[in-house]
C-alpha cells in the first residue's frame, strides 16, 4: 500500500481541503497554472485525473511530464500563466498556488490573474494560495507600491483582504469560502482564495 506521501506528494494542505469536500473530484479537467515541479497533482495524476499545466521553467515541466508519462507532452507546456495557450473556458479546476505573488507590479498581476481565469469554465474552481499583508502588516517594510520586504527576508508583491474582495467582485466571481489567511511563524502570511466562476 502506498504511504500517504507517495499518494499525495507535497500537496498543499489547503488543496487538499477542496479535495476531501469533494470540490474537486474524478472526471474533472485540471489546469495547474504556475505548476513549479507539480507538486499539488501528484494524486490527480495517479487518481486519472485530465490534468494540464503551464509553468516558464523548463525543468519545471520537464520534472511535471515525468510525472504523467501517460499524458500528452503537450498537456504540459513552457509558458507563463499570463501568456498560457490553454483555450478559453476549457477547466473545471484552476490551481493558481504559490504564484501571484511574484507579479512585478499591479498590471502583471491583473495579467496572470485573468490569464488563468480565462480558462475556467462556468461554474469552475479557482484555487489560488498566496502571500499577503493580512495578520503580518507589523513584520513587513513596504518598499513601493505593493511591493514589501517580508520578515522571511524575501520581497514580494503583496495583496489584502480589500484587492481580493475588488478582484472577487470585477471577475464576477463568487467566494467559495472565506479568505483565510494563515501567519507562518511571524515570518509572513500566506492566503487561500477559493472562487467559483458565475
């Protein structure tokens, strides 16, 4: 019997929360935008999952198409999530984890933000988990704009619970929870935004 990280791989413990709740479930297609070495498809690839991903590291989708050898190796594709070729309105699930927050400025991020709405269907799951200013505003210098100096040492652009809310509202989206946000040990604060498309 497989052991629980050789089912699940390093999934993202909020990920997996939508699984178990059965928001994502067999039959779904899955797009993964922003995938890094695929580490929250582990299990739907080996559940059967139609799953495709998009990430400009080339190693990065390298490592994600040795994960899905029975796949197409166009599944899986050198892209950015602003830039992605996937179609229009193709998925039942966006991952979008770990990556808006490394949007240069307030226009890349509306870019990658859309990038990977526009292929959502109607009625589809937004997953996205990103840092945030929420519960850390005393650990952060700001430097400019949204950018800040997070107390993990790393810059960042950083969002709040009033952009997400604004962005909820221009994509017509509906919260499917509530924002969460969880503070990793006074270093910085990581958020969960889970949307559903009208």
């Amino acid at each position: 019997m497989a052991s629980l990280q050789e089912q699940f791989g390093n999934i993202d413990i909020y990920h997996f929360d939508q699984l178990l709740r059965g928001n994502i479930s067999p039959g779904m297609k899955i797009f993964d935008a922003g995938c890094g070495g695929g580490r929250n498809i582990v299990y739907l690839l080996r559940e059967g999952y139609d799953v495709f991903a998009a990430d400009p590291d080339p190693q990065a989708v390298d490592a994600v198409r040795r994960l899905a050898p029975r796949l197409p190796a166009e599944n899986f594709r050198v892209e950015s999530v602003e830039a992605n070729s996937f179609p229009d309105a193709f998925a039942d699930v966006v991952i979008c984890n770990t990556v808006l927050h490394f949007a240069r400025d307030d226009d890349h991020f509306r870019a990658m933000l859309q990038g990977a709405w526009r292929t959502l269907k109607p009625g589809g799951l937004f997953f996205s988990r990103l840092a945030s200013t929420i519960g850390s505003e005393g650990l952060l210098k700001h430097l400019s704009g949204r950018w800040y100096l997070m107390a993990d040492g790393t810059e960042r652009y950083l969002v709040d619970e009033p952009l997400l809310m604004q962005w909820t509202d221009e994509l017509a989206a509906e919260l499917v929870d509530p924002i969460k946000t969880t503070v990793v040990q006074n270093l910085r604060s990581m958020t969960t935004w889970v949307m559903r498309k009208r």
